[in-house]
C-alpha cells in the first residue's frame, strides 16, 4: 500500500483535528489497478525514508519481540577505520 500524496483533514467528535491521508490498496486477486481509500495518518507517515527502519524496530522493541533485525542499517565506522581506509 503506497501513499498518493494527498490529505484531508476532518474533526473527530471531541473537536480534535485529524489527519487523512489517501493511499492505493490493491484489489483482490490482482484486478486492475488499485483502489484508493482514505485512513488516519500514523506518525509513521511522517518520517523520512532513512528513518523508517529505525521507527520499526522501536516498535517491535517496545511489543516485546525477540530481536527486531533491520537490515537495511549499516554500522558507522570507527575514527581509526577510516584513518586505515584513506592512507
């Protein structure tokens, strides 16, 4: 399920305002092109792309999964392995 890039907002019944946004969700069976539909916006939808990962593992951390493995992070260097890397 993709995000289209368009937004509404709505009140909810104790006056707090609420962000909508509008994503494709595919079809049964794969007919056609997908369907749009309007949900509430998670804070998810607001992190950048590079962050996303991390925000994941955070939450399967905090439901009490074994290890949450992210593959797409790489470890920073150490000051002295880019010293030996660059001469």
């Amino acid at each position: 399920m993709s995000l289209t890039g368009r937004f509404w907002f709505r009140k909810s019944w104790t006056g707090r305002l609420v962000l909508l946004v509008e994503e494709e969700r595919p079809r049964w069976f794969g007919r056609g092109a997908g369907k749009p539909r309007w949900r509430n916006a998670r804070l998810l939808d607001f992190a950048e792309p590079e962050l996303r990962p991390l925000m994941t593992m955070e939450k399967h951390h905090r439901a009490g999964a074994g290890s949450a493995q992210v593959r797409t992070l790489r470890p920073v260097p150490t000051p002295s392995e880019v010293r030996s890397a660059n001469g």
